[in-house]
C-alpha cells in the first residue's frame, strides 16, 4: 500500500496522523496545498540543526502550513535564545535535555518507561495532549 492510499484510508473527522519525517527541508518543499494543517519542525541547539529547522520552518509557513518548532534537548537559556533567533519567530515549545531519554535510548526503551516523570517525557506528553485539544 503506497502512502497515500494509507493516508486515505486515515482521512476522516477527528483523525490525526504524526509522521517522523527524513530530516531536511525535502519532505516540506514537497508538501502541496491541503497535505498538512501543522508541521512539527525539531531544533536541537547545534548550529547545523538551526540552519535547517529556519528554512522547513520558513517554507512551511510560505506554504500557508502552521509551524511549531520543538526546542529539543534545551539545556538552558542561552540554548533557547539560538533557537529562537533561528526560527524567525515561529512558535516554540521547548523539551528539555533529560539524561533519562538518553538512557532509554542506549537501551532500546521508551523514555517514557525509563523516567515517566521525567522533564523530556513531560514535555511531550504536554505537546500530545495540546495537539490532540487542537485536532
């Protein structure tokens, strides 16, 4: 089944599919009007990384498509002040470095198996639970 035929299959009220996408702008300079209501573009405080969530973030929004650039792994101010002055003043939502995430990477877990309560996992939980009020 290709991905359209799944993405049909999917379509209907109240329906939301998240895609964890190639990094890069390549899958954003594709989109055609009507393939997303939101992009979630991720900035980690590396310059490279800001460089590119800058211009999924700006074609996106050219594109007539919401943006919310996750901050991810944000360990203090100075690393959300890069991100932001990166992403032209798109939305952000900020997820924390938590080591518990790297932990549970290292053994092939979920971070929310590894630390439930932990900074990172809450993050996300809050950001599921804001996109699925939106929906």
């Amino acid at each position: 089944m290709s991905p359209e035929q799944l993405l049909g299959e999917l379509e209907g009220e109240g329906r939301f599919v998240i895609g964890d996408l190639e990094a890069g702008i390549g899958t954003v300079l594709r989109l055609q009007e009507g393939d997303a209501d939101l992009v979630l573009v991720v900035a980690q405080p590396t310059a490279k990384s800001i460089d590119v969530a800058g211009r999924a973030a700006r074609v996106a929004t050219r594109k007539g498509v919401r943006v919310i650039v996750i901050a991810n792994r944000v360990r203090d101010e100075e690393d959300l002040a890069v991100i932001r002055a990166g992403v032209d003043g798109a939305e952000i939502v900020v997820v924390p470095d938590d080591p518990a995430v790297a932990q549970a990477d290292r053994e092939g877990l979920a971070p929310a198996d590894v630390a439930p309560d932990g900074p990172g996992v809450r993050a996300v939980v809050q950001l599921a639970g804001r996109l699925s009020q939106a929906a």
